[in-house]
C-alpha cells in the first residue's frame, strides 16, 4: 500500500492484490475510492490465472455497468440489465461490497444491493486475485 501525503490512502491504479486461500461461500471484498470527474470506466476483476471470473465495468460515456467472464483470453456474454439506475457517478465516491456465495456474486454500491452474476467460473478457491482500475482514486481495500 502507498500513501499519499494527505488523508485518505490511495492506492497505485491499476492495483492487485492476493486474497488469501482463493474465494469461499459468504467471503467479501470491498473497494472504496472516488471516481475522477473525467473517468471514461473503471474496473473491479477478480482473476483466476489468467482468467477473470468477474469482471465489474461501470462505463460512464454508456451509463452502464457491464459484468462478464473472460476464459482462455475469450469474453462471455456481457451482462448489462440493472434493476435500478446505475449507482457509479462521475466525480463522487463509491464503496462496492462483493460478497460471494455457492451461486452467484452479489453486489451492493453504497450500502445498496445491486446484482447477483452467477459463478461461470465454478472453482472458487482458484480465484485469488483482485484487480482494480481505471479513472479512479482507490482509497480503502479489503480481501
């Protein structure tokens, strides 16, 4: 971790970092930062090798939040329906909460949740990498 001079901690972008014994059911990540006020996208990908088995992609010339799963360096379907606005806003603050379960990912921004995506990638405790990116400010992350 680095910190910057003034309060809050910020982290170098693209950041990775391990999380110990891979993914479980009921295990959490959460990433706080602030998304810069010219930010084209950011991602969140949690990486199994060289494979991402979630990939979280707020686009904000879109207004969209598109989840997939890359295997073998190919894209699955993307997945782009939310049940709500999309919660990502230029120049503001945002906390995701990624709490993995026997199915599914589940999502909340803010405190809210968002999404479930379905595991495409069955072997949980191979995934253990967190990568985050983009046109962003990464000030708190915990695996």
């Amino acid at each position: 971790m680095t910190f910057c001079s003034d309060q809050p901690l910020c982290l170098n972008s693209p950041y990775f970092t391990a999380i110990p014994g891979g993914l479980s059911p009921y295990k959490s990540i959460t990433v706080l930062g602030n998304i810069l006020p010219s930010a084209d996208s950011m991602h969140i990908n949690l990486r199994c090798g060289n494979d991402i088995a979630f990939h979280l992609n707020p686009r904000f010339n879109q207004n969209t939040l598109v989840r997939n799963t890359q295997i073998n360096g190919s894209w699955g379907p993307e997945e782009t329906c939310l049940p709500q606005a999309m919660p990502f806003y230029r120049g503001q603050g945002f906390s995701v909460r990624i709490t993995c379960d026997n199915i599914s990912f589940k999502v909340a921004v803010n405190g809210q949740p968002l999404l479930n995506y379905n595991h495409r990638l069955k072997d949980l405790a191979a995934i253990n990498v967190l990568e985050v990116g983009g046109d962003i400010q990464l000030t708190h992350v915990q695996t």
